[in-house]
C-alpha cells in the first residue's frame, strides 16, 4: 500500500517490480494522475487508486485485499490544520493526528510479519515520531539517512511488536 500515494511515483516504481499496488491519497486529483500514470507505464492491471482519508474508504473496499505486507507512508508532518487538499501533503493536524490515526489503523491492514515504511525529513522531530510509534505498539528503526544540501531524510522501517 502506497498511502498519500500524490502522484503514485512508489506504486509505479513497485509495480514495475512485479508488485500489486494499492495507491491511497485524499487528493482527487491525485487519484486522477495515479491512474494517468498507471496507464502510461502499462501498469493499470498492478495499481488500485483509492481516494480516501487514511484508510477510511480502504476498509470495505471489495477490489482491495484484505492485508499488505507494505504500507509505505510519506507523511504530513508539521502542525497545523489544512485549509485545502495541497495544504494536506504538509499539515497533519494540530497535534499530527494524521500520524496518530494511521498508526492506530494500519495494523488492521497489516499482514502478520508486514511492515510500515515511512520517509520523513529532518524538519520532523524524529524522537517524537519514535515515540508515536512505540507507544502504538510498534518497533521503529531508521533504515537508511540521505543528506541533502539543507535537509536530511530518514527511512524507517516498523513492525508490530
């Protein structure tokens, strides 16, 4: 599962491997750019695009199986409330709530020895979104640290514990 997919760069990057992709945004309009590029790259048959809020319209989705052993998450993480669907990519609520609700909702989605990917930039606090994930009952491991001229991105890797 490719969650807040925006323009399904994982999902195509995943199918192109052989995977079958569920890629989830609230954007329409980003629903309408997964298929389009789904569709350009020949990988229709790969990608489900679902437009939901987290995994609220996943949940009873009969195209979509029932667990992943992915979810791979490029969350919003500064604070703030989003006045608009762009503003969503970047503001996850006063007190990140997006982060908050999907790590209560993605073990439902989880397939036994599945995991949550996450990118996030050094913008985060990164003790602070450990702490999220462990007091959700999850591991939390950064797997990889990519430096960039003014920012720094972190790759973490989680399982239920």
């Amino acid at each position: 599962m490719d969650m807040g997919s925006g323009s399904g760069v994982v999902s195509i990057f995943a199918a192109s491997k052989g995977a079958k992709c569920t890629a989830v945004d609230i954007n329409p309009i980003a629903i309408r750019c997964i298929n389009e590029n789904a569709a350009r790259n020949k990988l229709e048959s790969s990608i489900i695009a679902v437009e939901s809020d987290l995994f609220i319209s996943v949940r009873n989705n009969p195209l979509i199986r029932s667990g992943f052993d992915i979810i791979f998450f490029n969350p919003p993480y500064y604070k703030g409330i989003p006045k608009n669907n762009f503003e969503r990519a970047f503001l996850a609520g006063a007190e990140l709530n997006v982060i908050d609700n999907f790590l209560r909702e993605a073990k439902n989605f989880l397939l036994p020895e599945g995991k949550i990917c996450f990118i996030v930039s050094s913008d985060m606090d990164m003790d602070d979104l450990e702490k999220r994930f462990r007091s959700t009952g999850y591991d939390f491991t950064i797997v990889k640290t990519i430096h960039k001229f003014l920012e720094t991105f972190y790759i973490t890797e989680s399982v239920t514990i």
